[in-house]
C-alpha cells in the first residue's frame, strides 16, 4: 500500500492537487482519473479512498494502522466499492446493483465510495445510469472513475467530475515497471525504447515478430561488416520480406537508429545510454570499425530514410539507398 508521498514521486502534480483538496477539505463528489497503464491510477484511487476512512484526521496520509484503513487494505470494507468490467464491459445492472447498495445507510460510517475501473468500457445504458447518480450527489459519497481513454465517457459524465490527469511514465519508470514484471534488464532496456506505453512495451516480451526482427537487424548489421556485398540480397530476401510494410519498415529503422546511436555512445564513453544492451560484445566489436564521422553521416542516412517513407517513396527503394549509405 502506498502513500501520498511515495505516489507524489510518480504523479507530482496529481497527488499535490489532492492533498490541496484534503487539506482545505474540498473534497469532491465525483473524481475522474485518467492515464496510460502504469500511471498509478488503482493506486491514487485506493489512497485517496484510505484517507477518507481513516479514522486519524489531523494527517494528509491515511495512518494505514487504524481499523478502517487495515480493513480497507484487506478489501473488507463494507462501504467501499469497486466495479470492474463484467467480461468486456461494465454493464448496466452492476451500476443499478451499486445505486441499490447506496441508499442503505453506511455500515461503518455514513461516508461510501465507490471505484469504477476502466470506466471508459461502460455500455451505453451503464453510462446513463451512472449519470443520474452523478447529477444527484450525496454530500457522503465519493466516485472515483478511472481511465485509459476519458474521451471513451459521456461529455455529461467527464464534467460532473473533478478531473485529474495523470502524466505518462518516462521511460526510466517503464523500464523499471517492466523489470519488476520479469522482463529481463536488457530487453526492458529497449522495450521502453521502442513502445511509448507500458502496455506496449509488455507486449513486446511475448512479440515473436518482433524478436525475429532484432535478429533481422543484427544479421544485416554484421552482413554490413563482414560480407558488404551480400547486404543487398540480404535486405531483398530477407529484411523486405519481414518489414512488409510502412509501418513495419520503420520500426526497423528504428532498431537500426538504435544501433549506430549506441555505437556512437561507445564511441564517446557513454555506455550509461546503451538501449541494445543484449547485443553489447557485438556493438563493442562493430565500434572499432566506425569513426565517429561514418557514424554521424549513417544516422543521418537512417533519419532522412524514415522521413522519406512518410512521403510515401516506395519502401524497397528506402531501404536499397541506405543499404548502400550504410556499407563500410
């Protein structure tokens, strides 16, 4: 169980904004919490609803020692509660369920919350249920709803709630967030490189596409050093044939972006930004065959390639020219 101060690091200006609100006992009837995974949404809401049972009032923190907050961190408390998706979708009978369940009087006290995850999956007539909740507030009842996508909810419902946007994670915390998953360091390394969310970066772990083509790249990579005149049959039979598309090819640029950057911070000492660092004894091997200058003008190359497919140059001649700008 966190605390304000341990979230306060992640969401500074999120959590500064609700301990304004506690403090100057503003607190809302209704909460909209959104961000991508990862941005402490479950945990923010938790806390916030921890503080509004805590028995210890004269403090922003819940104590988390008193008996509201231990039977909160249990999930054993009566006049909280949590509603998530029935399946794919948060359905219209959870809500009457839960607009039933308040207007009983509260079991431990007169305050309830309630929590919708992935608030964004309810179907429409779970959507309007829950805005006639919303329009007719308790003065003891606190939502909180949150939500990888707010613009998913009714405009009616978004401003009925106090709205708190979450900032993305860095890369350093998705790359820390992946590594506590198990993703190995050195795939976390360049899965936070390559996807710009979470999500997306897990799902690269499990990605056969993808971990074929880091061993695409790395081949032509060492096509280019030891057999340059075989890169441009390589690129024809191989390398085009996985990156069958626009989108595809990029993220191979990408990948090769990767590797002569890191090339360059081995050139420069700066082994602290490596992202492939799976490939670290091969990229130490490659960095004595490049001058800074090869480097400099290769990354160029790769750049201008990218731009150029997306103005739509037919992506077989992209990716023949810099073959050519790449060969040693």
């Amino acid at each position: 169980m966190q605390r304000f101060e341990e979230l306060e690091h992640v969401q500074p200006v999120a959590v500064r904004m609700l301990k304004q609100m506690i403090t100057n006992q503003r607190i809302a009837h209704a909460y909209l919490i959104h961000g991508d995974s990862g941005t402490k949404k479950r945990a923010i809401a938790q806390t916030l609803a921890l503080r509004l049972f805590c028995q210890e009032t004269d403090t922003i923190e819940p104590c988390l020692t008193c008996r509201d907050c231990k039977r909160v961190i249990s999930g054993n408390y009566p006049d909280l509660h949590w509603i998530k998706p029935d399946g794919l979708s948060i359905k219209k009978e959870q809500i009457e369920a839960l607009q039933r369940e308040f207007t009983y009087s509260g079991v431990e006290s007169n305050r309830k919350v309630y929590i919708i995850e992935d608030a964004d999956l309810m179907t429409v007539n779970a959507a309007n249920r829950l805005l006639k909740f919303l329009e007719e507030p308790s003065q003891e009842t606190t939502a909180i709803l949150l939500t990888k996508n707010q613009q998913q909810l009714l405009d009616t419902i978004r401003s009925r709630c106090q709205v708190i946007a979450l900032r993305p994670l860095s890369g350093q915390a998705i790359e820390q967030a992946l590594i506590e998953s198990g993703v190995t360091p050195e795939n976390a390394r360049l899965f936070q490189a390559v996807a710009p969310q979470l999500d997306q970066a897990k799902a690269l772990d499990q990605d056969e596409w993808f971990a074929e083509a880091r061993k695409l790249m790395v081949q032509l990579m060492q096509l280019l050093i030891d057999k340059p005149e075989e890169a441009l049959l390589f690129v024809e039979k191989n390398w085009m044939n996985h990156f069958d598309d626009r989108d595809k090819l990029l993220m191979g640029l990408d990948l090769l972006l990767y590797w002569f950057k890191d090339l360059m911070y081995l050139h420069i000492g700066d082994i602290e930004h490596l992202v492939l660092l799976s490939y670290k004894d091969q990229l130490e091997q490659a960095s004595l065959r490049y001058r800074r200058i090869d480097l400099v003008n290769i990354l160029t190359a790769i750049t201008q390639a990218k731009r150029k497919l997306n103005q739509h140059t037919h992506p077989t001649l992209v990716m023949e020219q810099l073959t050519l700008q790449m060969q040693r």
